[in-house]
C-alpha cells in the first residue's frame, strides 16, 4: 500500500463505476421502461426488452437517488488540491487532455454506431444514410452516457476560472468544515441545508425530474 492514499476513496470510486454501469445495464428491464417510436432518446432507454422486474424499479429508483451526485462529489474532492499543486494552466491541460478530448471523440466516432442498434430495433432496417439523418436532426446528436465527461470539464473550467477569486472563500470554508469535523450531526445539518437552498429554487423553476 503507498502511503498517504486514501483507499476508501478509491473503494467507494470503483463501487460508485459498478453501480453506473449496472443502472444503465439493467435500465430496458424495469417495468416502466417504455420506447419513444418517434425519437429513441426520448425512451427510458435505447432498446426495451419483453421481460420487466419490478425488483429493477427500485434499484433504479434507489440509484437516481444520489448515484451521479456522489460520482460529481467525488470528482470534486480531487479538484482544488489538484489546482493547488500543479497550477491552473497544467490542471486544465490535463482535464482536457483526460477529458475533454476522450469526450469528442467518443461522441463522435462511437455513440452513433452504439445508437445503431436502437435505429435497427425500431425500423428493423440497417440504412446508414437514414440512420445518421435522424441521428443529427431528429435526435440532435446525443451525447449518451459520456454526458457525464463533458459536464465534469465544464465544472473543473469554471474551478478554473474561478480558482484565484474564490481561494479566500474556500479556504475560510475548509477552516469552518475542519472546525465541526467533529460534530457529525452539525456537519449533517449545515450540508441539507445548503442542498436545500441549491436544489429547492431549480426544482421550483424546471420541475423535479427535469
């Protein structure tokens, strides 16, 4: 073991991936999977299997609860120490280079032909030309389950940006957690709060499954 790696982080890392990709695998087999026949995205998922589990509704409904939260919150543990040490000119090299160039490439050379299947489950046909002019206009070239790549170098350029406006703040913040590090049940409350006054507003305003 090398010393100073926090393994419960790369634990919780490697079971938060597992739990992704078994929510995606297992997403065509709940009982309220249900297929868009004008637009496949719009569907619950790209192809719907005949045999549904009521036992997969709660799995996938536990999952929404807070799975890609917690992939976002892990991210972000890394974030300023990462900064911190290598500058904010190497930090945003690198995500770029980590992420968001895997990103285009995998949405442009690989998600289409993933797609593909769905495209030949709802028309039963394999015409590329018609596939790909659905691809881009009726489906408006989605990203897939990469998404989640793009909007994580989104954060980490604002992180960026931000990093020498916002080191005071964070610093004082960090102070303040390490202050009631202590106190688990203080800790709890000052974070539902601050979820409650992030969240609350965007629910109101988009909706709660938006």
């Amino acid at each position: 073991m090398k010393e100073g790696r926090t393994y419960w982080l790369d634990n919780l890392r490697g079971f938060i991936t597992l739990l992704v990709v078994a929510h995606h695998a297992t997403l065509a087999y709940t009982t309220f999977a249900h297929l868009d026949l004008h637009a496949y995205t719009a569907s619950t998922h790209p192809i719907i299997d005949q045999v549904h589990s009521k036992g997969l509704d709660v799995f996938e409904d536990f999952n929404d609860v807070f799975f890609m939260s917690l992939m976002f919150l892990i991210s972000g543990i890394f974030v300023l120490p990462a900064i911190s040490r290598k500058g904010v000119g190497r930090f945003f090299s690198d995500r770029t280079k980590r992420l968001f160039i895997p990103f285009l490439i995998t949405v442009t050379f690989i998600i289409p032909w993933g797609y593909l299947a769905a495209w030949k489950e709802l028309h039963g046909v394999t015409d590329l030309k018609a596939f790909f002019l659905d691809f881009f206009t009726v489906e408006h070239w989605p990203p897939g389950p990469p998404w989640f790549i793009g909007i994580l170098f989104i954060f980490n350029a604002i992180a960026c940006w931000g990093y020498r406006r916002w080191l005071p703040t964070f610093q004082k913040w960090n102070a303040e957690l390490g202050n009631i590090s202590s106190k688990p049940a203080g800790l709890f409350i000052r974070w539902y709060v601050l979820t409650l006054i992030l969240f609350v507003p965007l629910v109101l305003v988009f909706g709660g499954s938006a």
